[in-house]
C-alpha cells in the first residue's frame, strides 16, 4: 500500500510539473520515486506496516503473492525508464506521469479481493496508455495505434462488465472469495447455472482481451508497431503480467470449482494463442512486429498456469514473467535504438551489431536466447516450472507448447544471425554508443536474467 500511494503522488508532482518542460530534466525525480517504490515495497514483503494501514485496505489484500509481482511490476517500470531515455528536444514531462498513474492501476490489479478494486484497477492502467500510445501526434501509425486500442479495450470493458453483471446476479457478491465459496455450495448442491457459466465465460473473454490473446489479440501487432517504443515496451511488460495476475487470482480464488467448465475453453484458446503468436511472428520482417507476435505466443503459455491455478503455477508465473519482462524490455530497447538511428525497424537493420555495439548485442543475445527457451537463462527455468506443473493435467498441451518453443528458434535466431554473422559494410568506429543509463540498465537486465536461469528457486521462494 505504501508503494502504491509514493508511485500516485509522484504521478501526480509529474503531471503538474512537467507540463511543457523538457523530458530529461524530469528524469532524475522519476528515477527516485521508483527506486523508493521498490524499496518500500521490499519493506512491506519482509512485515513492514503502519498502524493504521489495515483500514485502508478493506478491498485490497497485500499479501507475499501480491507484494511479489508489485516489485516485480515496478522493477520493470524503472527499467524501462532508464532504457527508454527522452531526446533532448522532447518536451511535455507528463508523459511519465500517465506511465506512473498507469503502473498504479497494474498494482491494484494485482491486489484485488474486489470486482469493484479490479474494474478500477483495469480502467487506471488502460486509460493513459490511451493516451500514451497517440502521444506522437504527427505519426499517423501512432494515431492509428491509439484509435484501435481505445475502441478494443471500450469492448473489452464492455465484455468484463456484462461477465461481471452475471457474477453478481448469481452471487449476490463483488468480493472474488465470497464468490468462491458460493460457487463452492452452488456446484456441491446443484451445480452451477448458465448464467453463472455466461458471466465466468464475459470475464474470462474480456480479461484475455487486455492480455491479447487469441482470437483477441488483432488489436496488438498494430498497436505495438505504432506505439512509441517506451509505451509498447510498457505494455508488453507491465500491462501483460498485471492482466496475466489478475486473472490468475481471479480464476484460483472465485472460478476454480468450475475450472471443469472453462478450463477445456481455456486451453484451447492458449493453444490458439501459441499457434497463431507463433506462426505469425514466423512471417515478420519487422523485428518490432516479429516481438509483437512473440508476445502472443507468450500470452499462450502464461494461460497454462492459470488453467493450473495452484501454489506452483504461481511461482512458475512469476518466474516466467521475470525472465520474460527483463528480455523484453530490453530487446524492445534496441529496436528503438535502430529505429532512431537507421529509421528502419527490420531484421537486416542488425546487421554487424556485434561489432559495433558488442554490449548492447550480447543483452539482445541473451534477451532472445531467454525467450525462446535456451537453457542458462531465466526463460528456459519459467517454461520447465509452468510446463511441469501442467504436465499432468495438460499433457497435449504442453507437447504442442513444445513444439512451437522449437518453432520459435527459427525467428528468433534470424536476428542473432544477423549480429554475428552478416557484416553490415560499416565503419565500426563511427558509430555513437548509448548512454550511460541505457547501458546499464541493460547490464542490469541481462544480469538478473543470467542470474534467475541459474539460481530459479530465490524467485520461486518469494510466494
């Protein structure tokens, strides 16, 4: 709660002081309010608490589960800050005000017992991306971008909503844990009825909306190309694993006894999710639109530890993220990076990175090698622990899952080729390096993503 409240009021100091000023000026106050985010919300984790605090937080429950994924959320953010440095001439601060305001909106999505704590979170996160993914208002992809997101996620409200409506006409409840009990005594008596099965299907389709899963997902690949670089790396880090949580904790809490009903429904469309992130990511030229796709994929996988939703899944989910939000950061980084400086944003672009930029490649390195699954690497320890734990109940599906994990090595290594083994004709000394905060955020990424492939179990051990 503590973490929460410091990252809302320094939104809201950013929001009035950076209007009309320069980007980087603004920098330094955002790197302090994250960085004692983190360590407030690290205090909290180890028993840390106001006397008071209990009062406030009657539809909020900050336990080790969400405390977990809080750090890792605002791990992430700061991250991501310090990868995405504004250029000189950016003006308008209050850009990383609504990043801030949004990222308030992912932690309550994490620490929800409320139907009312869950739409509030959902429409705190998703309204500034609104905002944000238009905020290059002379780019008509990034207009573009803005206009599908806004009317998707409309739909996708619209959708949880009536789901939610459902809930509570059968239920009489907006609390997830008196909703599982009366689903518990409902399926015991005499089982559930159809409109209590419609509204768990309306939250289950509106809850995979956000986290673009299939068929949901066609608002993604457009909305991540035209998106500013620091906005798409936000939204396919922060904004997936907050919808992935939310509907973990959702699923396991209030919809578990039903898991018969919908769980069948689920691992189809995760199967479809896969196959269709993947087989499509296959296609791209765009490294941008190829990561867009690949973020389908891994919205496939996330969905086997919610069909799971047991204590193991849960670790191995936030393992997963772990190793998948540090890879995508950075790799979302670098493509920025290219962009800026060659204005292109396909594969060839890589060409000879390796000898040009040997830091920023060996993190591209092992940022790709970690989300196809190699072993060393926190990628490949997320995907051992969500597929052994949905081995038994989900073989089929974590052989086709398998499958397309190889599947994934052909677009991926594509770029790893092309740093190490293409020559781009360039002279290797003129080129400019990044700056010093990139550089060691990326350093940073790559060493906790080594360091989480080796040691998994101090990620498992947190919840």
């Amino acid at each position: 709660m503590k973490a929460l409240i410091l990252i809302f009021s320094g939104a809201i100091v950013l929001l009035f002081a950076g209007l009309g000023k320069n980007e980087r000026k603004l920098l330094p106050l955002v790197w302090l309010t994250l960085f004692l985010a983190l360590a407030m919300n690290g205090l909290e984790y180890f028993g840390w608490e106001l006397p008071w605090e209990q009062q406030w937080s009657s539809m909020l429950q900050f336990n080790k589960f969400s405390l977990a994924f809080n750090f890792l959320l605002i791990l992430l953010a700061l991250l991501g800050s310090m990868l995405f440095v504004p250029r000189l001439e950016d003006k308008g601060a209050d850009v990383f005000a609504l990043m801030l305001f949004s990222l308030c909106g992912g932690m309550l999505m994490t620490s929800f017992t409320s139907f009312f704590m869950l739409f509030l979170g959902l429409e705190i996160m998703s309204i500034p991306l609104y905002v944000l993914a238009g905020s290059r208002k002379e780019d008509l992809r990034s207009n573009e971008a803005a206009l599908k997101y806004y009317l998707m996620g409309s739909f996708a409200t619209g959708i949880l909503l009536f789901g939610v409506a459902m809930v509570y006409g059968t239920t009489g409840s907006f609390d997830i844990y008196e909703i599982g009990l009366r689903y518990t005594g409902a399926t015991m008596l005499t089982g559930m009825s159809p409109m209590a099965k419609i509204g768990i299907l309306m939250v289950m389709f509106g809850l995979l909306f956000k986290i673009a899963a299939a068929p949901f997902h066609f608002w993604a690949p457009d909305v991540y190309t035209g998106s500013p670089g620091r906005v798409t790396a936000f939204m396919a880090t922060v904004v997936k694993t907050a919808g992935v949580v939310a509907m973990f904790r959702l699923f396991a809490i209030s919809f578990g006894i039903a898991d018969n009903f919908w769980g069948p429904t689920l691992a189809i469309l995760a199967a479809l999710t896969m196959f269709v992130g993947n087989l499509s990511a296959l296609r791209q030229d765009s490294f941008k639109r190829m990561l867009a796709y690949s973020s389908v994929a891994h919205a496939g996988y996330l969905l086997l530890a919610i069909l799971v939703h047991n204590q193991n899944s849960g670790k191995a989910l936030l393992l997963y993220m772990t190793g998948y939000g540090l890879a995508a950061l950075s790799a979302f980084a670098l493509i920025h990076k290219v962009s800026r400086e060659q204005g292109r944003e396909d594969v060839s672009a890589f060409d000879g990175w390796a000898k040009r930029y040997p830091v920023e490649s060996f993190a591209l390195l092992i940022s790709l090698l970690s989300m196809t699954g190699i072993p060393g690497t926190a990628g490949f320890a997320g995907k051992y622990f969500l597929f052994s734990s949905a081995f038994e109940g989900y073989t089929w599906l974590i052989i086709f899952a398998l499958v397309l994990s190889a599947v994934s090595v052909a677009y991926y290594f594509r770029v790893i080729i092309a740093m190490y083994f293409r020559d781009s004709g360039n002279d290797a000394s003129s080129v400019e390096g990044s700056a010093m905060s990139v550089r060691l955020a990326l350093i940073i990424c790559t060493a906790l993503n080594i360091a989480a492939g080796i040691a998994p179990w101090f990620i498992l051990e947190r919840i």
